[in-house]
C-alpha cells in the first residue's frame, strides 16, 4: 500500500460496527485510514463496509500509535470507549476497571502522535467517572477522574470542550443522547455544530430554517407482517398484555393514530429501566435509544370502519359474531367511530434498527466482508454499541471543514 505523507489520516479507535467511520465518511467522502477494534465480529462488519482501511484485530492498549501512523500526521482521532460502566442501566452492579478505564488510551494518543483534533463520545454519565471503592464508584470521588483526565489532555496542550447532544437534532430518527468531548492543539477555535433538525412545533421548524424531526414511522419497514397476539403458540405474558393495552389507549384512544394503509400503527418498546417500565412512543416521534438486545416492537392495532359496503359493520345492526378473543373496542377517529378488530405485535428488525441510528440504507449489516452470515441478534448488538453517523458527521463538519466534501458514497436521507 502506498501512503500519502502529506495528507493527514484519520483513526476510528474502538470502530465497532462502523458508525463513527461512516459519519466522518459522509462528512471527508474519505475512508477512514485506521480502525481499531477487538472484537472479531465488529472488525469484519466494519470491513465489508470500508474496505479500503487498515483494521487492526487487537486491543487498543496493544497498538503503538507511533508504529500505525508511520509518519503520517493525524488529523482527526476518534474514540468510543465501552460506555457499559459509566451507564444508568448498569445501575449498582460491580464494574471492571479495565473497561472503566479504556477513555485513557485517548491520553496515550495525545502524548505520541499529538492527533489535531481529538473527538471521544460516550454516554452522559461519563463526566461522573471517578475511582471505585469496593468494586463500585466511590460516591465522595464524583468525577475525579474525568477532571484528572482533562486536565492530562490539556497538559498535553490540548484546548478541550464538551457537551451532552441529541442524535434526533442532527437528522437521525432517534432520541439517543451522548456526551462527547472534543480537544485539538492547533489553536483553532473548537466548534459545536448547529442542530440541523426541531420539534414540529419548533418556530425554526414552522419558518424552514430547521427540518422536522425524522420519525420512528420513517424506518418502519411495513411490508413485514404484525402477526396477531391472538393466534401465537405461546401466548403473551400478562405484563406485555398489559402494556399494550395502556399502549392501544394512549396511541389510539386518546390520540390521532399513525395511519398507514387505513390501519394504525404505533411503536411499543417493553425493556425496563432501572426497575420502572418504559411507556410507548408513538411513530411521529424519534425512536429511544437502541440497546445492544432488541426491546423494541412494532404494535398495530387493526381498525374497521363501522360504516360502509362491505367494511366492518353499522352501528344501527346486531354485533356481528363475537370470538372467545375479546378482539372488539369501539374506537373514535377524527370523530368517525371505529372499532378494533385485531391487534398485531412483532419485534422490529436489526434493518429497521440500523435506519433509525441514521446508518444509510445501502450498509451491510447481515454479512461480514466473507460473506459470513451474521445472526440476528448480532446485528442488534452492532447497532446497540454503534455512535449515530450523523452525530460525527456534524461533528467533524463542524471542526475540520478542510477535510470535508461535498460529496458522499451513500445516499442523502433528508
């Protein structure tokens, strides 16, 4: 391989399944010049989609910087951390210090090949970090170690900012919420980009100065079948009944429902945080955060007009027959009555997951650059552990302008 010496690179450190190297990608229209990543699994995901990077199978403590770079001056590093021990759902269980600690490889980059921009993201909680006693974060030692940790970066005589963005402001249909932390030494200003996307209501929304939200109805892949939760072999646990009951009440009842196809649909996501159960989100909104084990499911409910030729039936006529399934609801509609006639429930799929983290339609996600089939539920841990491309897309438009292009080899999604 021949290398530009004078052309600065860019390193994707803990790459995953690519997020992070596919927004800088949409930003440069370069590929990412190294990634680095132990899992087996993420590096040849991350291959068959960017084959034209150096991969590196190892753990990042094992790589010398000095020894990848060969010369080449680093532009921009990017670091993604394992976050599992700085989350909330961790809640109280006994955390690894290794894992808690990987943030600090970013220090060793810094102190040997001085990249010019340094970008490292993680969850909120991240600017808690601080030591652990008995196996858990001390509580009297509150984010010791994040102070700790900036002031090493700045010693190394990097300006360092951060800031807590949402990845719906920027273009991707969900809610997901990271910290992320900038630091560059070339005495250029450290620039947060300008959220690209608003609330409907939002007055730059109404004016055109900012997009609508994109929405969870958007990635809804709706040639896949809900099947009936009346019909399956091993019928629904009593709390999954139960929430979509206060689901079909609150998305249906009580609201104008996502119509599609004369039939409303509406997202029902049943994973539990922190002991409480979380409520449904309707399809006109950004999906919630993706977690590494699939939660979330497609709930629609089947809605006969009580009117017409040959549709449902008058209210002015006997009931129709009534199945031991109680599958009727009278339901009103912008003022016409409806009534439920079936209620259908599926899981979504890592496709449709893959959509709503803001990955671009053409990304492999079901096959490695082998052409090794992956399992689903492999996809949905990609997913899970992946940062919004949008998110480094505008992050890297926003500080390295001279590196960006106007062009891309995915295709816009507006």
């Amino acid at each position: 391989m021949q290398l530009d010496l004078f052309r600065e690179i860019i390193v994707d450190n803990f790459a995953g399944g690519g997020g992070a190297s596919t927004g800088i990608e949409m930003a440069t229209g370069l590929n990412v010049d190294i990634a680095i990543n132990h899992d087996p699994d993420a590096i040849a995901m991350h291959k068959a989609n960017h084959p034209d990077t150096e991969h590196y199978l190892e753990s990042v403590w094992d790589i010398d910087p000095v020894e990848v770079v060969r010369n080449r001056r680093v532009g921009l590093a990017w670091f993604s951390p394992d976050c599992t021990h700085f989350s909330k759902a961790k809640g109280g269980k006994p955390v690894k210090k290794e894992v808690r600690g990987l943030a600090w490889v970013a220090l060793r980059w810094a102190a040997t090949v001085r990249p010019r921009v340094i970008i490292l993201e993680n969850v909120e909680e991240f600017k808690t970090w601080g030591p652990l006693k008995d196996g858990r974060p001390d509580p009297n030692r509150i984010g010791y170690t994040f102070k700790s940790f900036n002031k090493q970066l700045k010693d190394q005589g990097y300006e360092i900012e951060w800031k807590v963005l949402k990845a719906c402001d920027y273009g991707a249909p969900t809610t997901r919420q990271r910290l992320f932390m900038i630091a560059r030494n070339d005495g250029k200003q450290i620039e947060w980009p300008e959220p690209t996307h608003g609330a409907p209501d939002e007055v730059n929304v109404q004016l055109g100065l900012k997009k609508p939200y994109r929405t969870a109805g958007e990635i809804i892949d709706w040639s896949i079948p809900a099947p009936s939760i009346f019909t399956r072999k091993k019928p629904l646990v009593e709390n999954t009944m139960i929430r979509i009951k206060r689901g079909i009440q609150k998305f249906i009842i009580e609201q104008e429902p996502y119509i599609v196809n004369d039939k409303a649909h509406f997202i029902q996501h049943y994973y539990t945080h922190q002991g409480d159960e979380v409520r449904g989100s309707g399809l006109d909104e950004p999906l919630a955060t993706i977690p590494t084990a699939n939660r979330f499911g497609l709930v629609s409910a089947f809605l006969t007009k009580y009117y017409g030729q040959g549709v449902g039936q008058s209210l002015n006529e006997p009931i129709h027959t009534i199945p031991t399934k109680d599958r009727f609801g009278l339901v009103t509609v912008g003022s016409k009555n409806y009534r439920i006639t079936d209620i259908g429930m599926r899981m979504l799929q890592p496709h449709e997951l893959f959509a709503a983290q803001g990955f671009p339609e053409e990304y492999i996600i079901d096959r490695d650059y082998e052409g090794k089939r992956y399992p689903k539920t492999q996809q949905v841990a990609r997913v899970g552990n992946s940062v919004p491309p949008p998110f480094a897309e505008a992050l890297v438009r926003a500080n390295l302008p001279e590196l960006c292009s106007e062009k891309s080899k995915y295709k816009e999604v507006v």
